[in-house]
C-alpha cells in the first residue's frame, strides 16, 4: 500500500492494470467532503418526498452516482494513489474533477434542491448570496471560461504544480481548485440551478466549442515538450518500471488532448439537447397563449351587443 501522498523515499509497486483497480487509498479529508455533500443532497431529496413532492431520479443519479462517485474514482482509487507518481495519472484525475465531476454536479441541480428544502432563514441566505455581487462576477460567462483554459497552463508552466507535489495540503486544495474552476464554468452554462450569468443558448455553445483547441493546444505542447514537469520530484523516485518520465509525460499530454475534446463534446451534446427542449416548451407555451387569445375573440363574437 502506498501512503496517501506518496514521494520519492517511499516503495512503489508497479502501476499495472491490477493496480489499477485494486490500488485504493482513502483520504479521510476529501472522503469526508465528499460523504457530506451526498448525504446533505439525499436527506434534501428524502424531505421532498416526505411532503409529497417529486424529483426527478435522473438528476440525484447525477449528483451522487455520477458526479460524486467520480468524485471519489479520482481521489481514492488509484488515480488517487499514483497521482504523485506519474503524471499521466495525475492528468486523468485532472481531467475527471474539472470536466466530468462539475459537470454531472450540475446536471443533479443541488441549488436549486437546496432552495425547495431549506427553511426560510437560509433559504434567504442563499437567495442573498445568488444575487450578491460577487456571485454575478463568479459566474460571468467570461470569467469561467477564462479560469477554465488559462488556469492548467499557469499550474503547469510554473512552480505551482511542484509545489503541490510537495505538500499534502496544497495537494488536496489543488483537487478542490479543479472541481471550483469547472463549476464555475459548467453550471452557468448549463442553466438548470438558478445561478447568475446565464446566457442564450448560441453563445453557450459558442464559449464550449472554443474550449477544445485550448485544451488540444496545451496537451500538444506537453506532449512535444523536452523538459519535464516538476523534472526533480519525478526523476526522484528513480523508478525502474515503465513508463520512463519523459513518456509518462507524453502519455498526459495525450489524456488531456483526448480526454478533453471528449467530455466538451458530451457537453455540447448535452447543451444542444437542453435547447432543443427549451424551444419546445416555448413552442408550447405559444401555443397555448394564441390558444387563449383565439378562445377570448371567439367568445367576444358570440357576446351579444
């Protein structure tokens, strides 16, 4: 077993395909974080249900199952244990807590569960908060898209990313800063939690498409790189099993490349779904408003004078 955040002077087994599913380290803080936040989603379900509301499964599916539980993929299994190890490891967790975690968090709709469960005091504290200032800058469109692209190359091209290797604390901050920085993005984009800055659905899928050469770009240039990232913290560890450093650090770029392209275009599809159904319900609420107008002319007809 590796400790939880695993360094140079410590024995490491082989990264294998068993490894892979059987190498699983629990972090009490992040698991802790994790628990929490489900069991806070599924009692606001349960006190829904209680007073005989409904809500729709697919979305505490997810929060909990989908977003949550790739949650905890990324943190305790072995990308969670190998994460120090091997970039390319590092990289799909990367990957997982930024794209695939916010975005299935914000399909599950917690804002606005929280705001049909809470009592009144707090349910005005989050009402405060959603139209506070701040969070109108927070969910600008521009600035979420802007930490989204922007923020991997600062951690990776600067010392932040070694820093983060070299402490656990900056370490898990660094998991909970992929999770915030694609939230930010994901969750006013995708318009279902009653959160500022949303925008018409074209340029929704405008500031999507344009998140894909970004994150082509930036893996491209990990993979062509000669240098390594954080070259002393992983050239420390002196490992004698495959993958050398230099082709570990190929393998992220690759992951990146691909791994991004894929889950923004699960996002696209997920936002032109949205529109479609939007329109619908439009189309339907027109009909049923030139349904009444027709009704009232009918009826003003047959009204004797």
């Amino acid at each position: 077993m590796l400790p939880l955040h695993a360094g140079p002077g410590d024995q490491i087994a082989p990264f294998t395909p068993l490894r892979l599913l059987t190498a699983w380290t629990f972090e009490p803080v992040l698991l802790a974080v994790i628990i929490a936040a489900g069991a806070l989603y599924l009692y606001g379900v349960r006190q829904l249900r209680k007073r005989g509301d409904k809500w729709p499964v697919g979305r505490t599916v997810a929060f909990v199952g989908l977003g949550l539980g790739s949650a905890v993929i990324a943190t305790q299994s072995a990308l969670g244990t190998y994460d120090t190890v091997l970039l390319s490891v590092h990289m799909a967790q990367h990957m997982v807590l930024s794209m695939l975690t916010p975005l299935m968090m914000a399909l599950g709709a917690p804002v606005t569960l929280a705001l049909r469960t809470l009592p009144q005091r707090p349910r005005k504290w989050l009402l405060s908060v959603l139209h506070s200032r701040i969070a109108k800058v927070a969910c600008f469109p521009l600035i979420g898209f802007t930490l989204f692209v922007l923020s991997p190359w600062v951690l990776y091209f600067s010392g932040i990313y070694d820093a983060t290797l070299r402490s656990t604390a900056l370490h898990d901050l660094l998991h909970f800063h992929f999770v915030l920085v694609g939230s930010l993005f994901f969750w006013p984009l995708l318009g279902i939690d009653p959160v500022p800055g949303r925008v018409i659905y074209p340029f929704r899928l405008i500031m999507t498409f344009l998140t894909l050469p970004f994150h082509a770009f930036l893996g491209i240039t990990i993979m062509s790189a000669n240098k390594l990232i954080a070259e002393d913290w992983y050239t420390s560890f002196e490992r004698s099993w495959p993958p050398s450093p230099l082709h570990d650090q190929f393998i992220a770029g690759g992951l990146l490349w691909g791994s991004g392209d894929i889950v923004g275009l699960v996002f696209f599809g997920v936002l032109f779904v949205q529109w479609v159904r939007d329109s619908q319900r439009e189309a339907r609420r027109e009909d049923r408003r030139l349904d009444r107008l027709e009704e009232q002319a009918r009826r003003a007809e047959q009204t004797p004078r």
